[in-house]
C-alpha cells in the first residue's frame, strides 16, 4: 500500500510498471513519453538491452565483495574514467548527495594538510543544490531545503552563482575548497558563464584550494562531453557524479586530480556498496555505449535542434520566456508558476519536471530521436494553448 512509503516526495498519481526506450507504460497501459528520464538519470532510456544483458551476465558472477578486496569491474571502470578525463583516481559510492559528502571531506581533509585546522572555510552558490544529507544540505544555497534541518554545518559562505567580485570578497588562505555545479539544475537550468569559471579556478590555484564541481545532473554525456567541465575549458580538482554514471542503476563516484586524492589515506572514508561489481559492470556498459556508439557525439546536434523547436513555441506564446541550458539539459523559462503546463503535459501522456521558481526542466534519454522531440514539443503546445486558452 501507498500509505507504508514515506510522505517524502509529492507524487504525480500514477503507478509505473515497464518501459523502453523513452516510453513508459502505468499499470493501465497508457503510454507516456519520458522527458524526465528519472532526472537525468536514464541516459539510455528505459530497459535498455545491453544494460539488461550485463546485469543478467554479471548478476551470475558476482555482484558484492566488499572493499577489503579488489574486484575487476571497479578497477576496469575507475580506469575508463580516469583515461578519460584529466583526473587520476576515483572512490565510488551510490548516489549523488553520497559523491558530494566525499568532495566535502575530501576538500576538508586536503585544507587541514595545506593549513591546518582554521583552513576549513567552504564556499558554496546561492540557487545551488547539491543533495539531501547533512553536508551536502549545508551547501545548497536554497533556504526551503534546509530551514527544518537547522543548525547545519559550519565553516561555510554562500556568495551569488556568476558573480567573481562576490567571491573575491570572500575567498581567503582560510578558504579549503569552492563548490559549484557547472550547470544550476534544482535551481533552475543556469549555466556557468565560461570566463567565470575560468577565474574561479585561478583564485582557488591562489589560494590552494579545491574547485569542485558538481556534475551529478549535468555531467555523463548531457552536455555533449562525458564530463561536464570538457564543454567549459576549465578543469576542477574534484568531479562529483552519479545519475547518469549507471544508466538506471544506483552508483555514484568521485574523479580527483592525484594531489587532491592524497589527503585522503585507509581509514579517512569508506562506503560498503561502493563500487560494487554489478553497479560498475552496468556503469562500464553504459560509458561504452555514450562513447563508442557516438550517442555523446550526437547530443549537441539533438540539443540544437530541440532548442530550435522550443524557441517556436517562445514566438507562438507570451508565456513562454526562453529556452536555457546546454546540451540535453534544457530548461523553458515560463511567466509564473509551470506546475499547470507540466501538468497538463502528464495528462496528455508527457512527463516533464520543473527547477527554480519558473522554468519547465526538459532532460530526455541522450539516445532520443528527432521524432521524439518532435512528439514532445507537440504535446507542450497542445498544453500551453490549454491552459491559456482563456
């Protein structure tokens, strides 16, 4: 019964039972077409067949061995990831808010070492969100989240997202690390401006501090790279990621440049589930797909052409402010509150999210067709004349 899960999340009515590919299908069979994709999460839509092959080959092998003992799909992933980016080691964990409890420690550990104990001062983005435990609650820059869960974590200053002064005012010897995410996703599908994060990096570098970006949402091949940062130029000491890294299946990770990683030593840190064989055998099917199957490849022109077909929609209707973000994070800015638009898109078989205050998230599989978008946007239509029509 509903009534024995949590009163946690406000949940549209609809009980879901398979899907594939972008579609999804509730327990009466009525299809919907998913451009939520689990938030960010379901890079390769729904049951996808090499995902589902791993997961029956590896399910037979081993799926849990503790991290008192090596196994090959961790080291064999950690590898991937690192021959892929400009980083060199990695610790996994389950989730997103899991990684960034990691960079926060990480980023703690490493200040003491350069500073001692008074280098402790994390600097975090106003509008920001970056999970629901404790630490990572405490440097989410949004009063709603973390007002019932007061006193949170010391040792903090928020300053405003794309604004260097502000955080010039505020960066010190004192300062351990700066935490942002490249793209604002809770907070409204915000990007990072490319000459800000360039300045950030170098106060960070002058200051010995850690830059850590979060690319949970906006990292695995949305934004037409496989790390997030690639399509900004900048490279951050620490990368905390999840949703996408398993396609579906839980995993999180944390990619950090070798002088980073050694603050850490045995003892420091540990996760039980972390990097477990069948979470990193699904992650390493997942990897090989976005990258050499060309599904990254493909993203930017997908995203250029969604864009297009959502800037229609701005000509068409006054509600309509603009289209937002990078790559297949996109977001359509709306006067006012988009609960109405979203919904009615659900009705008409569309499942769409909001983030922020006014700003209707659209985050398909990367492996979505330009018939699809098509499909898509013709149903937001169809809701926006709607719920407008009078």
């Amino acid at each position: 019964m509903k009534k024995n899960i949590m009163n946690t999340y406000g949940r549209f009515d609809v009980i879901f039972e398979k899907g594939k590919g972008t579609k999804v299908y509730d327990v009466d069979g009525k299809e919907y077409l998913d451009f939520v994709a689990g938030v960010a999460v379901n890079c390769l839509g729904h049951s996808h067949p090499a995902i589902a092959k791993t997961l029956a080959a590896q399910g037979e092998k081993l799926m849990h061995i503790s991290n008192l003992y090596w196994n090959t799909e961790q080291i064999a992933l950690a590898e991937k990831l690192v021959s892929h980016s400009d980083h060199h080691q990695v610790f996994f964990c389950n989730s997103g808010t899991e990684a960034v409890e990691t960079g926060l420690k990480l980023a703690r550990k490493y200040g003491k070492l350069k500073g001692g104990n008074s280098k402790n001062q994390i600097i975090y983005m106003n509008n920001s969100f970056h999970g629901r435990t404790m630490g990572a609650l405490a440097v989410t820059g949004q009063e709603k989240y973390q007002k019932d869960f007061m006193p949170l974590m010391t040792g903090l200053k928020s300053v405003p997202f794309n604004d260097i002064e502000k955080l010039k005012a505020v960066i010190d010897e004192d300062t351990c690390a700066v935490i942002l995410e490249p793209i604002q996703g809770e907070g409204g599908i915000v990007a990072a401006q490319r000459t800000y994060l360039q300045e950030v990096k170098a106060l960070c570098s002058q200051y010995d501090a850690l830059l850590v970006f979060d690319e949970v949402q906006c990292g695995i091949g949305r934004l037409g790279s496989l790390f997030a940062y690639q399509s900004f130029g900048v490279i951050p000491d620490v990368i905390c990621m999840a949703k996408g890294l398993g396609g579906g299946f839980p995993i999180g990770a944390v990619l950090a440049t070798e002088e980073a990683a050694s603050a850490f030593v045995p003892g420091d840190h540990g996760c039980t589930f972390g990097g477990n064989p069948l979470a990193c055998a699904v992650s390493l099917t997942v990897l090989d797909e976005l990258i050499n199957n060309g599904i990254i490849d493909g993203v930017n022109e997908k995203s250029l052409y969604m864009i297009g077909k959502l800037a229609v929609l701005q000509e068409k209707f006054d509600v309509v402010q603009g289209v937002q973000g990078l790559g297949l994070l996109l977001g359509l800015k709306v006067k006012g509150e988009p609960k109405a638009i979203i919904n009615k898109c659900f009705e008409k078989g569309l499942m769409l999210v909001g983030a922020g205050e006014s700003v209707i998230r659209v985050v398909p599989p990367l492996n979505v067709s330009t018939e699809e978008i098509d499909e898509a946007v013709k149903i937001l239509e169809e809701a926006i004349l709607e719920v407008y029509k009078d």
